[in-house]
C-alpha cells in the first residue's frame, strides 16, 4: 500500500473523470502519394485564379525563377520551353521544412529545402548548355563578373530586401504569441531588418540604461536613401544588356533580380513601386523575363500533385 494516497473527497472528484489512453496516430507518410513530378511548393501568387503562376513572395520567386531561368534551357532557346517541375500553393509554410517555403517535393518522397535545390539541380544535369564551359564561373562572362555579382547579390538582398521589410507590418501580438512562425509569408520571415543593414542599427536602449539592450532603432530614412542608391545602381549597370553583367545568359544573379524587380513593381506602397517604375529599362526587362519565367511554369497551371504529362 502506498504511503501518498489522495484523501476521500478527491478520489471522489477525480472518480468523475476518468482517464482514457488512446494509441498514438502515426504522422501521414510523406511518400504516402509522392508527386509525379518534381513539385515547388510555394505561397500563392496574388491572383491565383488569374493567369499568373508567379508567387508574392520574394523568397519564393526567387526559386521560381531560379528554375525557370537557370535550372532549364527555357531562358536559351527561340521560345520558352517548359519546365518539367510542377507548382503547388496550398501548402501552408508550418508544414514546409524549417518551417519556411519553398521547397521541392520529389517523386521519390523526400523534401528539399531551398538551399539545397541547386544541388539537386546539378544532379539531374539541369544548368544551361553553357555552364558546363567553366563551371567555376558559374555562367558568368569571366572571373570579374563573377566577384562584381557577389556585390549585387549584397546591395539586392541588403538594401532592396530592407526596403521591402521595413514596409512589411509586424504581426499582430495575439499571431505572434500563438503561431510557431508568425513571421512566415513576409519578407522579414527569413531575413529580419536588423541583419540586413550595415553598419547594424543600434539598439533601443543605449550601455547608460538600466535596461539590458533590447530592440533595434531603425531610421527609415537611411533605409529609403540606399534603396533608391540601390535602384539607380541597378538601371545603370543593366543598361540595355540583355541580361545583367552582360552574361551570354541568364545566372543566378538574373533570377534574384527580376524576384525583386517583380515584387517591388507589384507592391502596393506608392514609393517602393514609383522609384523602379521610371526607370524605362527595368520596367521593360522585367517585362521581358517575366513571360519567360511565367510561361515556362505555364503548362502547370493547376496547384495539384495530380497534372498530366
């Protein structure tokens, strides 16, 4: 007999409510019903019952392009020529992996993060005809143009992506107590402000408070002034090249930018759109590469697992 035993009245209460096990419920097996081609998960377009394919999410347009543009010839031939990977947008991103999107669901079941999707590009032998020339350039003209992409690969995820998060509202504190990734969808989901500029912001409260530092004191000014440097920087290097730093074809650093290209020209905040909006010629190169990009998506139109060859 055991020395802790409850008193009368409680075993009485507790009587009235008894405790049932039930078995546990095993997890869906993602290979389960696997897709029948390679499928990027994505979060939806702004109109997904019109006749765009694109995603409103910069992070998720970049893959789409990156696809479209590099993993496919459809960026080297006379037209565009379809891609042979699906789209899917009713994924909801706390499923995705890390809980963020996009990723590639393979036939084989597995799920790909997007970070890993370019080595699953060269896999499967996916790059442009003339990659494989000098795969150390990457597609670029010359080892030049190879380290001046690093830098815009910088100032597009630096100072444009800030814009864009600076202009993104916070979750409401009620989503973010309850949700794992209240984030997820945004801009900031992945990269928050604070990483984003240099030197960093300082901290709301300074070494003389009786505070512990805590938050970040961000001047939207300053944000604003290098995305406008920033945008001016990118109309004229582009110039009237058919891809940016002259590339005999599109690169990576093509498909980041017509991502952000796309994104800010479809933003509903007057300033973001207006600054890349007069400048003529990203206007039109945008426009050029988001047919190519949008039909070489074009054929899977439906967001299910389920499209016929």
């Amino acid at each position: 007999m055991s020395l802790l035993t409850l008193p009368k009245p409680l075993q009485s209460l507790f009587s009235q409510f008894p405790l049932h096990t039930y078995p546990s419920i095993p997890p869906p097996s993602p290979t389960a019903a696997p897709p029948k081609t390679p499928t990027l998960l994505i979060l939806p377009p702004r109109a997904p019952a019109g006749d765009t394919l694109l995603s409103s999410d910069v992070e998720c347009l970049k893959w789409q392009a990156y696809l479209a543009l590099v993993a496919t010839t459809a960026g080297h031939q006379t037209g565009p020529r379809r891609t042979r990977i699906a789209l899917r947008w009713d994924v909801h991103p706390d499923g995705a992996v890390d809980g963020r999107l996009p990723n590639l669901f393979l036939p084989q079941g597995e799920l790909l993060p997007a970070h890993l999707i370019p080595a699953w590009v060269a896999e499967r032998g996916l790059a442009p005809p003339d990659a494989s020339a000098d795969e150390a350039l990457e597609g670029y003209a010359n080892a030049a143009a190879l380290d001046e992409s690093r830098a815009w690969v910088a100032l597009l995820e630096g100072c444009v992506h800030a814009a864009l998060v600076l202009r993104t509202p916070a979750p409401h504190p009620l989503v973010a107590l309850f949700s794992p990734n209240p984030a997820a969808g945004s801009p900031a989901g992945a990269h928050p402000l604070q990483t984003l500029l240099t030197p960093p912001p300082a901290t709301l409260t300074g070494l003389t408070s009786l505070l512990p530092p805590y938050g970040t004191r961000v001047a939207p000014g300053v944000v604003d002034a290098k995305f406008r440097d920033a945008v001016g920087a990118l109309s004229d290097r582009l110039g009237t090249d058919k891809w940016l730093l002259n590339s005999a074809s599109p690169t990576p650093l093509d498909a980041l930018l017509f991502a952000y290209l796309h994104t800010l020209l479809n933003s509903p905040h007057d300033a973001l759109r207006t600054e890349v909006a007069r400048r003529v010629n990203l206007v039109a190169w945008e426009w050029r590469v988001r047919e190519i990009v949008r039909g070489a998506f074009s054929f899977w139109a439906a967001p299910t697992f389920d499209g016929a060859d």
